[in-house]
C-alpha cells in the first residue's frame, strides 16, 4: 500500500509574518511546586496579553520547566487566538458587563482624557486594545485569569450602531455618533527665572536671602567688595561712643553750696 505524501509543514515564522506590530504583555507569573523523592519539581505558567493597540488583541497561558519558554508558549497561544475589537473613538461604544465564572467586570465609556481606569488584569487588555479612556468595576473574584476572560467576554459582545443596523436590517433614528476628538495635551506654564541660591556661594545678584559662606553668598554685587559704587548703609561712618576720659568730671568747690543758701 502507497503512503501519501507528507503534508508540508507551515513554518511558523510565516504564521508571525503576517502579524506585525503585536506588542506582549506579562501579567501574572505563576510557580508550581512538586515534591518528588528528590525534591521539589518547579514549574512555570505565564498569563499573557498581546495586542496591537488598534483593535485586535488575544490573551494565552503557557506552561514550561523554565520562565523564558513559558512565556514564549503564552504569546503563541495569544497570537492564534486574536479577537477584533469594536471603537468608537478612544473608548467603547456602550456600556458592558462581562462575566466569567464568580468574576464580573463593568466597562463604562468616558470621555477623553479619561484614562484607562482599571486594575492590574484588565488593563493590560484594554490597553492593548487601544482603548484609551473607560471606566472599569470588578466584583467578585478578582483572580487574573477570570478577570481577563470576563474582560474577553464583555469585549465580544460590544456592537456599534452600523452593526445593529445591519443585524437589524433597519435604520436607528438616533441622533449623529459624536466625532472623536482627542483630549489637549496639558502644558505646564513656563515658570519666570529667579536667581539662582541663596543659599551660600552661588547667590545672584542682590539676592540677599541666602548666608554668607560664599564669597557671593547673599551678597550685593554693588558693594565695595566687589569693585562697585559703595552701598548706602556702608557709606554712612559709624559715631564712635563717648569714653570715661572725655567726660569732665566736676569739683569739689563746684558742688558745695553758698553760705546763703545755708
């Protein structure tokens, strides 16, 4: 009996190709410990997220002896298991409530500038998304693995309006969807220069706040010292007090009174 022809097998590189752009995430690193006659057996899982910030985005979990190959067998799983994603702008088109086992998350839409409000797990999946502005509320577990897969739940079931148009097969009298328009980048104002210490050796001019361990500590660049016109207060001399010396001191004759007054 003739045996068929090997079916070629497709490199998986090819398979990679096609996929450009993904960015990975790692987040959770799992270690499992098994006791044998010698020992204990370690044992890795990584929880990974890949996604290329544009709609498409996959989560896998890899297991291996060591970390690097756990998390190598993670992506791959991830990477043949993308998801498109449905935008509306920067967030979701409408609120959702996913649920997977004991876990729930609540994804709401917010306005931009908002920000990805959420914990740890389902960040990594609605970033990767490329959704930049919702909010997030998690109730029951909040194990990673069931947070990711209800956030993975929640995801599939968004719809935009065309596609509940054309599920429907009619027209919603709705209202025109808002155009996105991203949120300003904030500018902090440009702060007026002051004049550098003040506090010993490298006080600016007239900065007279500062102590006077430096030879510029705190003082005026218009003194004396410094080859300038003198300063008002160093011009004026000092009047030096009056000594026991100068004082005259009166006679005995000068404090006896006339016979008189007596």
């Amino acid at each position: 009996m003739a045996s068929s022809p090997a079916r070629p097998r497709r490199d998986q590189t090819d398979f990679f190709e096609d996929k450009g752009g993904f960015e990975d995430t790692l987040v959770k690193l799992y270690r499992c410990a098994t006791v044998v006659k010698g020992g204990r057996r370690f044992s890795f899982g990584a929880l990974v997220v890949v996604g290329d910030r544009q709609g498409q985005v996959g989560f896998g979990y890899g297991k291996a002896n060591e970390v690097p190959p756990a998390v190598e067998k993670g992506v791959k799983q991830a990477r043949r298991r993308l998801m498109r994603v449905p935008l509306r702008g920067s967030t979701i088109p409408h609120r959702i409530m996913g649920k997977f086992g004991s876990s729930r998350i609540l994804m709401i839409p917010a306005a931009p500038g908002t920000g990805v409000i959420a914990s740890a797990a389902p960040r990594a999946v609605l970033e990767l998304a490329g959704i930049k502005d919702v909010l997030t509320k998690c109730y029951g577990s909040t194990s990673p693995k069931n947070l990711i897969k209800a956030t993975f739940d929640g995801l599939l079931t968004l719809r935009t309006r065309s596609q509940v148009e054309a599920l429907r097969g009619v027209t919603l009298d709705l209202p025109p969807e808002p155009e996105y328009v991203p949120a300003p980048v904030r500018q902090r104002p440009e702060r007026p220069e002051r004049g550098r210490g003040g506090r010993g050796g490298r006080g600016g001019p007239g900065d007279r706040r500062g102590g006077g361990r430096g030879p510029r500590g705190g003082e005026d660049r218009g003194s004396a010292r410094f080859g300038g016109a003198p300063a008002a207060e160093a011009a004026a001399p000092e009047t030096p007090a009056p000594s026991s010396a100068d004082v005259p001191t009166p006679s005995p004759e000068s404090t006896t009174p006339p016979a008189s007054e007596v």
